[in-house]
C-alpha cells in the first residue's frame, strides 16, 4: 500500500503543477451551440509579412474548409488594426520541428533507443522543406544540431546523442535556449515552428519542471508538444485532457506513430497570410485575435506576438576559400534549389578595376543554407560576393540584390602574367581591332585623295594653254572638311582671275557650310604662274598651315586654309 501510495502522491502533485503553471500565450475557445473547436496555433509576424495558423473543427473532430471558415466571415486584428482575411487556404508552408531528448541518464536505455527511433521516423517522413533542430536536457540545456532540412545531417547528429549524467533541464534552460536560436536564426527558420518534447514517465515523476517548461511555452509564440513514453499510458490520459492536447502520452514503442499522427493532425491546419503596415514594426509586443462574430463572440482565439522583426533579402553571411577555384557561402536563410546558374552569383574584386571572377558551377546543400561555387583561378587580394536576384525558399517574393555585398581576402596565389593576360585579353584585342579599322581607314582615304589629286593633274593637263588676252587663271583643286569630320568634300576647276570663298552661295564662287565662315571670308587671286589668298575682313581670320596671315600670302602646294571650323586643301 505505500509503494503505492508513492506514485499517487507524486502524481497528484504533478496535477498540481500542471493546473498551477503558467497557461500558455494562445487564448483557445470553443464554438457555441457544438459547432466544434476554433483554437489559434501560432501567429508567425516578419513585417510586412503575417502567417496566422489555426485549427477549425466541427464536433465530430473534422476540420472545416477554408471556404467554410471564409464564408462565415473571419475576421483578423492586430491590436487595434484589423488586418486583411482574405488570403486564406490549407497550411502550405514549411515547419521547423524543435525536437528536445530528455537524454538523461534515469531513463532505462531500451526506452531511450524507442525515444530516439520515434525521432528517426519523424526525420524520414518530413516534408523536404521542413526543418529539424536536435536538443539534449541531461546536465543543461544543449544544442546538438542546428535546424536544417538536410536529413542525412539529421541522422549523423541523431546517431550522436548518447545519455548523460545530470537531471534535465526543461523549465529555465531549454526554453531560453530555444528562444535565443530562434531570434538569432529568425529569417532562417520556417515560419511555423513546432517544439516536441520527448520524455518518459518515470523522468516527468522524478522532475514535475519538464511540465512547467511546457506549461510556459507560449513565450516561444509556437505549438509545444510532450510526448510521454511508459508501460501505462493510459494512466496519463487526464494529463492531455487538462493540457488541452498538449501533453500526448503513449508507449514507448508507439512514439513515433504518436509523431506522425501529430503531423497529420498539424497538416489539416489553415494558414492566414496577409501582410502588416510597416507602422506598426517596433520594439514591442501586440496581441493577435482571430474571431468569426457572426457565429458569436465566444468564437474567437489569441496569442501575442513580438513586432520587432523585419524581413531581410537573402544575402551571403560568410565566404569560405576551400581551394583557388572554390567558394563556400553560406546563406542567411535558405534560397531556392533553382539557384543553380552561374548568373544568380557575382564575385568582384574590391580595387579600380572591378574585375568579375567567372563563376562556372553552383551546386546548393539540401538545406539551401550553403552554395559551394566553382570559380576561374582566384588571386591574392579583396573580393566581395552578391546574389542577383535570388529567391528565399521560404518566401518566394523575397528576393536578393546586388548591392548587399560580402566582402572577403585572398592572401595566397599572388598575381602573375596568366592573371594580367587572362583580364586584359580583351581589351588588347579591341584596341587592335579599332587601330586596324582606323589604319584600314587611312589608307582608303590616303588612296581617294591621291586619285583626286592624279585627276586634277590630267584635268590641268586637259585644260590647255590660254591665250594672250585671255584672264591669268589656274587649274585648283580644293578639298575642304570640317573640325572633327574624316568625311572631305571636294572642287575641282579653272580659277580664271579670282576664287571667292564664303558662306553666302550669292555671294561667293565657293560656299561653305560653316556657320563661323563669313559670307565672303577670303579670295583666291591667281597671278601669273602664283595662287595668292587675300583676306577681305579683319574679323574674318584666314589661317595657312597653322598661321595666321594678314593681308596676301602665296599659297603653295598642299598647303592647309582655315576658314572657320573648315579646313581646305589645295592642290596645285
């Protein structure tokens, strides 16, 4: 009778401790007239993003649709703000399972390895998306694998965790441990989050805290679950009853069924997305409330929820040089598996020249938190890596950019003639190129101007002599281009007496279309066997080979005229 006394007393007062702790954040209630369950899970805020996860049920335990729910005329506010309900369906996006072992020492080995088999089957029929964190209680609150969605570091960190002296730390430690990681990994996380607590029964008699901890798991704003292992549990029923589901015991052996039925359950949930104005981010927290009036004002659930969070772009958090043509990154949150072409990933140098390292292959870890890139050579100096438009796994409309840069340094692999030759390969062949076009070009026109000029030596030989009372002229050829124009225009013919040149066509033998050349700027004399220029304005300057002239200069051949912004050429 007193051994079994015992056990009566301390289950009496783990009763006690349950009905005493702290009630969690979520205000759960029930649907008048039996219409069934409205319970609130968890609200996710990433300003401006909101996801609110809820559970609808009729009385028989079947849960409503989303257009059931919509039509009865759901309504979403946050504090003093009603928020838009309209986006609402089945719960869709990933969860992060907080999974922490009661690996304590007390707990018979047999029933650990149950434990640990339970966690396993949870590992293998996850959502590829979903996260898995792994925590140890015995001696302290531990950390043995961070969240990830890579299963097979999942089963490694899993196979690790062996049993240890030292009563479990569930009521102090665990939660703020928890609550740290996800502040400082909250951009990385999923945005809804599960923590499953795994014990047995003889530790939960031995330490009532681990119930205590459950209790006030609310501040950790997600669906807290334990799952107690042992020979009895239907003795533990009343404990799911006070704890409204939260308390979940089973045999050891079935633990892993208990896992999966919570998952099943957890999938007919409904997600609300909607979005928060950027007024209402701060350092504070506000109350969420998800009501349907027109079923009554008891239908209606809440939870609070700290503000503070801000979305943030995915950007590189670290860089790792694994070899001269390999870079680990590792993320801030998990981008896209389709991030696999070279084009999503910039890598420059940090000087003048900028020059961008060729990336040529990215392979993406199953958890997208890490890139490994394949890369030209890497020399020694200052880089920094971007993301070009790269999408976050968890929100698709988050997207990277350019300007959010990772710097890192090289110390190795100085600089040699295959760096220099591999970056200014380029630009030697195009300024090859366009001297050759300039050369090619030169010598077309150094071919045109010496037939024009042949032409107006056989003109002049054409023209024959004059007679003796006829004017003094002369066979002239002009070729006349403005200032910064390859392209010449030419005259050719006999200059009987005079030439005047101008930009008045009625007022000049020769007009040229220049806008500082005066209407007659100058005059061309012939005189016995010479060509003089004669200026005819002191404000109209006439300049030969670079000179300015005054008054009458005898012209040679070959010899350069400037008239304003044109330059004639004569060929005598």
């Amino acid at each position: 009778m007193k051994t079994l006394r015992y056990p009566l007393a301390l289950f009496a007062a783990l009763v006690l401790c349950l009905l005493t702790a702290p009630a969690p954040r979520a205000d759960t209630t029930t649907m008048t007239g039996g219409a069934g369950a409205f319970r609130l899970e968890q609200a996710y805020v990433n300003v401006p993003d909101m996801n609110v996860f809820f559970y609808a049920q009729d009385a028989e335990g079947n849960a409503y649709t989303p257009t059931m729910v919509q039509a009865a005329g759901l309504e979403l506010t946050l504090g003093d703000h009603t928020l838009d309900a309209s986006s609402l369906g089945q719960a869709s996006s990933p969860v992060c399972y907080l999974v922490v072992l009661d690996n304590s020492a007390e707990i018979e080995p047999a029933d650990f390895r149950q434990m640990r088999g339970a966690v396993w089957q949870l590992i293998r029929h996850k959502e590829p998306n979903d996260q898995i964190a792994l925590y140890t209680l015995a001696g302290g609150a531990a950390c043995v694998q961070p969240a990830t969605s890579d299963a097979s570091s999942l089963y490694t960190a899993l196979a690790g965790i062996e049993q240890a002296e030292g009563a479990p730390d569930a009521a102090g430690g665990a939660p703020a441990l928890l609550l740290g990681d996800i502040q400082r990994d909250y951009q990385a996380l999923a945005p809804r989050k599960a923590v499953f607590l795994c014990t047995a029964a003889a530790s939960l008699f031995r330490q009532p805290a681990l119930l205590a901890g459950a209790s006030g798991a609310g501040t950790l704003n997600a669906a807290f679950y334990t799952f107690v292992g042992g020979p009895s549990p239907q003795a533990l029923e009343v404990l799911r009853a006070l704890s409204n589901g939260q308390i979940i015991p089973c045999a050891m052996d079935e633990m892993g069924d208990g896992m999966l039925a919570l998952q099943q359950q957890m999938a007919s949930a409904l997600e609300l997305r909607t979005e928060v104005p950027e007024s209402l981010a701060g350092e504070r927290q506000e109350i969420v409330t998800l009501a349907i009036p027109s079923l009554g004002s008891a239908v209606q659930s809440s939870t609070t929820v700290y503000m503070g969070f801000r979305m943030t772009r995915p950007q590189v958090e670290k860089v790792e040089v694994l070899g001269r043509n390999t870079l680990r990154l590792t993320m801030n949150q998990a981008v896209n598996p389709n991030a696999t072409r070279p084009q999503f990933y910039r890598v420059a140098s940090n000087d003048i020249w900028n020059w961008h390292v060729p990336v040529r292959e990215v392979e993406i870890s199953e958890d997208g938190r890490t890139v490994l890139l394949t890369t030209d050579p890497l020399y020694k100096g200052n880089y920094n890596v971007a993301l070009n438009k790269v999408s976050s796994r968890l929100s698709p409309a988050n997207v990277s950019s350019l300007r959010d840069e990772t710097d890192f340094t090289i110390a190795v692999w100085p600089r040699d003639r295959a760096f220099y030759l591999a970056r200014f390969r380029a630009p030697l062949l195009l300024a090859a190129a366009v001297l050759a076009a300039l050369a090619l070009q030169w010598r077309r026109l150094r071919r045109r101007d010496r037939a024009a000029e042949q032409t107006a030596e056989a003109e002049h030989l054409l023209a024959g002599t004059q007679g003796p009372a006829a004017l003094p002229r002369r066979w002239v050829t002009l070729f006349w281009a403005q200032k910064g124009s390859i392209a010449e225009s030419r005259w050719a013919g006999m200059v009987e007496s005079s030439l005047i040149l101008g930009s008045d066509a009625a007022q000049c033998d020769l007009c040229l279309p220049d806008a500082q050349v005066r209407a007659q700027h100058c005059v061309l004399c012939v005189r016995g066997e010479s060509l003089l220029v004669q200026t005819l304005d002191p404000g109209a300057p006439v300049f030969v080979n670079g000179e300015r002239i005054e008054g009458e200069h005898r012209l040679q051949n070959n010899d350069a005229l400037r008239l304003g912004r044109t330059t004639v050429r004569l060929v005598l």
